[in-house]
C-alpha cells in the first residue's frame, strides 16, 4: 500500500491541529510609574489639606506677625514699621491685662466644671435605662442652640431685679448680686453659659471612649468584687485618659477664646469692653476694641493676637504635659 497525503500538506503532520499562532510578548511593567504611585500619590491626597491650611491657617498667622510689626491704621495710607512697640506698649497696658485676668478667671469656671459634670453626665448615659437614645440626643440641644438665644435666655436668668438667680438667692435669704456690674458674678454668669452649651458635647465624646472599653474588664472587676464606683475609678478613668487630655485641650482653647457670650452678656452701648468698668472683657474681645471700632489699629490689635496665641499655646502644652505626667505616675 501507498500512504496518500493531501496536497499541499507536508507527510507526517496532523490535520486536526492548526498552524501554532506567534505569542503576543507583554510589554513589561512600567517600573518608574509604580514608584510615582506609590512615593508620590499619598502627598497628593493629603495636599488639599495643607493648601487649605497654607491659606487659611498659616498665612494668616504669618501676615498678622508681619502687622504687628507696624503702626496699621485701617484708614491711613501709609503704615510705618515700628518694630517691637506695639508688643512693648501691650505689656504696660494695664486694659490689655485686666483682659487677660478675665479671661483666665473665667477659663478656670467654665473648664474644670465643665468637664467634670461632662464626665459624670457620660458614666449615666452609659448605663442600662430607658429612652437612651432620647437622652444621648438630648445632651446635645444646648449645643445646636443660637449663641444669641442662648445670651438672652441667660441674661434673663441673671437679671438683677427679676431673674431666677436672684430669685433663689433671696427665697434662701441671700442679698441680690448685681451680675452685670461686678466682675466675680459675672465671670460666674458667663462660664455658666457656657458650661450649660458645651457639657452634652464633651459628655458625648467621653460616652463614645467608654462604650469603646472592652466589657470583659468590667466583667472581670465584678467577678472579683468590685462594685460600680470601683470599676469607674480603676477601669473608665484610666482607660479615658487619652480621651480625657483631648477634651482638656479643646476646651482650653475654646475657652481662651470666648467672645460671643460675655459680648452677648454686656449688650449695650459698652458691650465690646465687657461691661462700664471692662469686667468680663476677654482678650478676644479686647482685640476686636483695638483692631476694629472704635480705634481702626490694626498693628495694636495683631500683638493682642499674637500674644492670645502665645498664651493659648503655652497652657495648652503646659495642661498636656501635666496631664501626661499624672497619667505616668499613676501607671507605676
């Protein structure tokens, strides 16, 4: 027999197979692109915030160092530089230190309270009870409610001759107290508005870090004959002291920067100095005096800022440091 074979096809292949296609050769990776998206992509997204900041954060912060250094009238033309003046004429301005007592004294009533009553408000909200919902929510109305409502309704409430304060002073048979007029009554008036504002916000976040606390601690401290008072002082306030140093420092800030309560609280024709003998003046407002109505100094209202940001500073590092410290001896 002879071995027939198509035409055209060589002998010994096989018909069911195709002709082997060429491989498509992948190009290989772009090795300098990889290394752009990883070293270089995270600074672009983290950019929108430092442009934001540059613009509205640290510009400002430099170009206000930069006016201090001169005497700016917001109406004149021409701004001479006067170097350190303004800053030497600030610290023999015994307006500009009664400011900064107010300010302190009134620091001082609405911090320590404040985070005290947001602490115990929390360790209540953070037990079993009906409705809590209702009442977590409710810790924040003063918050959300108008600094103004809030101005009048308290200015009411400490008015001299009608108002509840006096009212439960006298049914206890104490004197009335001018609190508009006097400078302890008052720094007690305002850093009580400002406590009644600002105590469900704190008392939220402090929730927040214990409901975070694992509950086999308290499990565990129940197990081994712990009541509730003894699980708060040896598991919660350890375990919220980070939480704990943040709501100091924010509070200081804030607080070092009240201008919308006492303002509010001295409405009339000398609001802006903080009552007729300047006695719950903050520095904040004492800027706003000198930078804008009545005296238009921009220069002399920058060194007030600069000085209420180098004051804002110190005791808010001095308060974590001293915080930090009390947290590391109580570890040992």
């Amino acid at each position: 027999m002879t071995l027939q074979t198509d035409v055209g096809r060589p002998a010994g292949t096989d018909p069911r197979r195709s002709p082997r296609q060429p491989t498509r050769r992948h190009k290989p990776p772009r090795v300098w692109s990889n290394r752009f998206d990883m070293k270089a992509s995270p600074y672009f997204y983290v950019a929108p915030f430092f442009v934001l900041f540059g613009i509205f954060g640290a510009f400002p912060l430099v170009y206000t160092a930069w006016v201090s250094l001169h005497d700016w009238d917001l109406i004149a033309e021409e701004h001479p530089f006067v170097g350190l003046d303004n800053y030497s004429r600030l610290l023999q301005d015994t307006d500009f230190w009664n400011s900064v007592v107010n300010t302190m004294g009134i620091f001082v009533l609405a911090t320590i309270p404040q985070l005290l009553l947001a602490l115990w408000l929390a360790n209540t909200l953070n037990r079993q009870m009906r409705a809590r919902t209702f009442f977590r929510m409710s810790a924040l109305v003063p918050n959300i409610t108008s600094t103004a409502a809030v101005a009048i309704i308290f200015g009411q409430i400490f008015s001299t001759d009608f108002g509840l304060a006096n009212w439960l002073l006298g049914f206890t048979g104490l004197d009335n107290i001018n609190w508009h007029a006097e400078r302890i009554p008052g720094w007690i008036a305002v850093s009580t508005m400002v406590n009644w504002r600002w105590i469900g916000y704190n008392a939220l976040i402090f929730l927040a870090a214990m409901q975070a606390i694992p509950r086999d601690l308290y499990e565990s401290a129940a197990i081994d004959g712990a009541n509730r008072n003894r699980q708060f002082w040896s598991i919660t306030i350890p375990m919220l002291k980070p939480t704990l140093i943040f709501c100091l420092i924010v509070s200081t800030i804030g607080n070092l920067q009240l201008f919308t309560e006492p303002l509010l609280f001295s409405a009339g024709a000398d609001s802006i100095r903080g009552g007729s003998e300047r006695q719950v003046q903050t520095v904040a407002m004492y800027m706003y005096e000198n930078a804008f109505a009545p005296y238009y100094n921009f220069g002399y209202g920058s060194a007030v800022a600069w000085l209420l940001f180098l004051l804002i500073v110190i005791i808010a590092v001095a308060n974590a440091l001293i915080t930090r410290r009390i947290s590391g001896e109580g570890k040992r």
